[in-house]
C-alpha cells in the first residue's frame, strides 16, 4: 500500500480543488515535475501520484510512470490529459499507469478512494465519490466488465463476453482474455488484457 499521495499538475483547478488537503503530512503538491521527480528520488516507500501527461521543455509524465516503474515497489501512477485516446492509452499501459481526464468528475473519481486508503481527511464535498465506488463494487463482476467492454469496443463488446464467457464455463478472467485476442487495434487489448487482471 503507497505511503504517500503526490500531486503534480499546471491545471490551478486541481490544485484548489486539493487545498483541503494541503495539512495533511503525506500529501504534496507541485506545480513543477522537477520538483516531483527530485522528491520521488529521496522517497522510501512506495507512493500514489497524480501527474499532468503534458509539461513544457519535452518533459512528460510518461517518464515519472517509467521511474515509478523501475523502483518495483507499490508505487501507482495516474497520468492526467485532457483528453484520453489511444495513443495515451498504448503509452499508458506501456508504464503500467491508469489515465485520468482533467475534469473533476474523473480526477476525483480517482483520487478520493485513494486519499480514502491513505486516511486521508476527506472533504464533505468528496464523499460522493467513495459512495460512487461503493455503490460500483455491488455490481456483479460479470455486469461491471461488460459495461467497460461496451465503453472500449463498442456494442459487440458485451455480445463477445457472452460468448467467450459461454466458452469458458463462465470463467471471467479467461473470457475477457479471449475477448482481447477481437481487439481491432493495440490500445483496445491492452485495456481489455488489463481489464481481465482485475477479474482474476
């Protein structure tokens, strides 16, 4: 479990949006992915970071992710763009990070169950996004994947879930495997390679 939650973003939304949790001793800021990458270098225990994807000086987050993956401890990463394609995505999966939308629907949606696992205060304004993930975590594992596989390929992403799940006797993790060898491009079975992980 990550030790640490670091934020670093150019976005002055996301940072007011997180002054509530300017006390809190495991939390940091920075407007600045030097100043973030210097303090992950001293760090001795694993951390949860939130990075912009796109810095001035062809810095990027991609290469915090790829640091973060070098030190093989608990460290998890969420690059945030503005807008999430596939390209982003083939990058993303390459660093083993989860991408997130600038937009505070999508940021806090992954931010607060992370404050949460931290005990972090949490804001009253943020506990819809706990009950969010809570209310999402009684969904039945196979409902959950269909919806994802409908969100990454489309209509016929439930119907080849039912049809791999009928070839597998009704083993998810396999079936979403099965269902990743349909992927049309790169970025669709890495996502759906990664979604059956979650089920396994």
């Amino acid at each position: 479990m990550p030790r640490d939650l670091l934020l670093a973003t150019q976005d002055k939304n996301l940072s007011s949006l997180c002054r509530p949790l300017h006390s809190a001793s495991h939390f940091h800021s920075f407007s600045d992915i030097n100043d973030l990458s210097s303090h992950i270098a001293q760090l001795q225990h694993g951390a949860a970071v939130f990075v912009d994807v796109e810095w001035p000086n062809n810095q990027n987050g991609y290469n915090v992710a790829r640091e973060l993956k070098k030190r093989q401890d608990d460290s998890v990463v969420f690059l945030i763009a503005d807008r999430i394609d596939e390209v982003k995505l083939h990058w993303c999966a390459k660093v083993n990070a989860e991408m997130v939308e600038h937009t505070n629907e999508s940021f806090l949606g992954k931010f607060v169950p992370i404050v949460h696992s931290l005990n972090l205060p949490i804001p009253d304004g943020w506990k819809i996004y706990l009950e969010a993930q809570a209310s999402h975590s009684s969904v039945p594992p196979t409902t959950q994947a269909e919806v994802e596989l409908e969100r990454i390929l489309g209509p016929m992403g439930p119907i080849l879930l039912q049809e791999a799940m009928a070839a597998t006797n009704g083993n998810l993790a396999l079936a979403l495997k099965k269902v990743a060898t349909y992927g049309t491009t790169a970025a669709e079975r890495t996502q759906i390679a990664s979604l059956s992980e979650q089920f396994a």
